[in-house]
C-alpha cells in the first residue's frame, strides 16, 4: 500500500485517474480510454468499467506502450484496473481529519523473480515517484518527470 495526502478536492484526485487529461496531466505522456463498444473516450470524459486502456510514459519510446482494462470505479474516490502482467491496482480516495488521502494497492502481483524484481520492486518505486510528482503537481510545485526519451534509467521516467 501507498498513502500520500494532497490538496486537493476528492473529485479532483479522480478525475486525474479516470479521464485522459487528468492522467496525462500528472502520470503519462500518452493515454487513451476507450469504451467497451470500442470509441475512444472525449479529454474530460470519465471512464468506465470494462474500459481499455493505452498509456505511454515520458521517457520511453512510443514502442514502450501499456494496455490494461478499467475494472471497477465510481466516478467519485474509488478506481481500480488491470495493469498489464503487474497485477491490479486499486486507487481509494479518503477523507481524514484535514487531509485528503490518495492510497494506491497493487495485488494480485506474480511472485516469480521477474515479478519480485519488475513488479514488486519497480513498481513500488515507480507508485513512489509517481504520487509524489501528483503531489507537486497538485499543490503547486514543479512537474518532476523526465521527458527525455534519450535519458535512461532514471527514476522519473
């Protein structure tokens, strides 16, 4: 499990998840959602269950390009997907005494040495970074990815 507060709304911390914009904003270079029946999801537009999507990261070429399907969420603090081979991540978003809380669970993470080593350790790492760089977005700080497709094995790539 990761925690991390933000200030930020409820809805504003979904939103970043569940439309392509917002996740662009904070966490991928590329993104496209699309609805069971196939049409690409508008900017704003919130996804759904059974959605797919296709993500790819500053820093990485676009051959490097994930694909994984919408498996539950809400439309307000609770959002949780297929993330390829790594297993499922569950994205729950609270409320406690003056903060907003935006926890990330990755399960279901295969116990292979390359799952221990790709999944169990990376992705770890790479959730770290990520919700952090969120939370500098959010709060008004600086974007901190790497967006040099030619600078390779850093952690915010």
């Amino acid at each position: 499990m990761t925690r991390i507060p933000i200030k930020a709304s409820k809805q504003e911390l979904y939103d970043a998840w569940a439309t392509r914009k917002g996740i662009e904003h904070w966490f991928l270079r590329k993104s496209e959602y699309k609805s069971v029946d196939g049409v690409l999801r508008k900017d704003d537009e919130q996804v759904k269950a059974g959605d797919t999507y296709a993500w790819r990261w500053h820093g990485w070429p676009d051959e490097t390009e994930e694909h994984g399907k919408i498996l539950a969420c809400n439309g307000r603090d609770y959002f949780q997907f297929k993330f390829g081979d790594a297993g499922i991540c569950t994205v729950t978003i609270k409320e406690e005494p003056g903060h907003t809380i935006l926890e990330l669970v990755q399960s279901e993470i295969p116990t292979d040495g390359k799952g221990m080593h790709y999944y169990h350790v990376g992705c770890k790492t790479g959730w770290t970074f990520h919700l952090a760089n969120m939370k500098s977005i959010f709060e008004g700080g600086l974007d901190l990815r790497n967006k040099d497709v030619n600078l390779k094995n850093v952690i915010n790539a």
